[in-house]
C-alpha cells in the first residue's frame, strides 16, 4: 500500500478484546454472566418442582424466593469479588493466585447459608448451593482469565 492509498477507517480503529478491558468492566460483564445462569438454574428447578423457600439467617419460617432475588443477590454479592480483583491486579505479585485462592475461599464460606438455611427443604438447600457454586465458577473463571491475560510471563 503506498502513501496515496487512503486507509479504511475500520482498520484504524483499536479492537476491544476481553484481554485488554478494563479488570472492573470485565468484572460486571463476568457478573451479569454468573448471575443469568445461576437464575437460569434456579428456574429450572423451579420447573422441575424444588419449592424454592428458604428461611433467612434470623427468620424461623421460609418465605418465598421471587425469580430474579437470585440474580440480585449474585449482583450484590460480587461486588466485593470486582474491587478485590481491581485490587489485586494493581498491587498483588501473583494477582491470580490471590483472586482465586480469596473467591475460592468465600465461595466455599458462602455454601454456611444455605446449609444452614431453618425450615428449609433439603432440595431447596442444595438448590441455592448449587447457584453459589455456578456463579463462582463462571465469574472466577472469567476474571481470573482476564488477571492472568494482564500478567507478565516469567
């Protein structure tokens, strides 16, 4: 191509790509992944039957779990996951062993609430287990990728 030639304007444009993104804009992106397939989840087996009522940490009888409480509850939830991914790709020497050991750590912590979840149904427990375990896998996974796409090979 010679000087004369004009470039398309396509070409001059950067590409956005998952590995580049900012760690936080990846982190809601990865957040809203987690958050749909968890509920995804959960309406299936409110499909195939699982009561989904669950007793809260201070309530004696269960109450109903509206759809989409799962979804906001993985949204809120992961927030801290976001700052502690931001955090540690700016300050930690192995920022991906530090996000996963940490979320790894806290996902397994939060798998108390409904383990110990008081007039409750077994179903219904493992059932809100199994959406920590889905939403920790998807949004680790994604934001541990991106970490390790930001860290330099040694």
């Amino acid at each position: 191509m010679d000087e004369a030639t004009p470039r398309s304007p396509v070409a001059a444009r950067p590409t956005w790509s998952p590995a580049t993104a900012p760690v936080w804009l990846v982190g809601v992106l990865a957040t809203l992944a987690g958050a749909g397939a968890a509920e995804a989840f959960t309406l299936a087996a409110r499909g195939f039957g699982v009561p989904m009522e669950a007793a809260g940490v201070w309530e004696e009888q269960a109450q109903a779990i509206p759809v989409g409480a799962i979804a906001r509850s993985v949204v809120l939830w992961s927030i801290g996951g976001i700052v502690l991914a931001v955090v540690v790709a700016r300050r930690a020497r192995r920022p991906v062993r530090a996000f996963v050991t940490g979320t790894v750590a806290f996902t397994v912590l939060s798998l108390a609430a409904p383990a110990f979840a008081r007039d409750t149904a077994v179903s219904t427990q493992l059932v809100l287990a199994g959406t920590h375990v889905i939403a920790g896998a998807v949004i680790i996974s994604i934001l541990a990728a991106r970490l390790a796409a930001s860290t330099p090979r040694r």
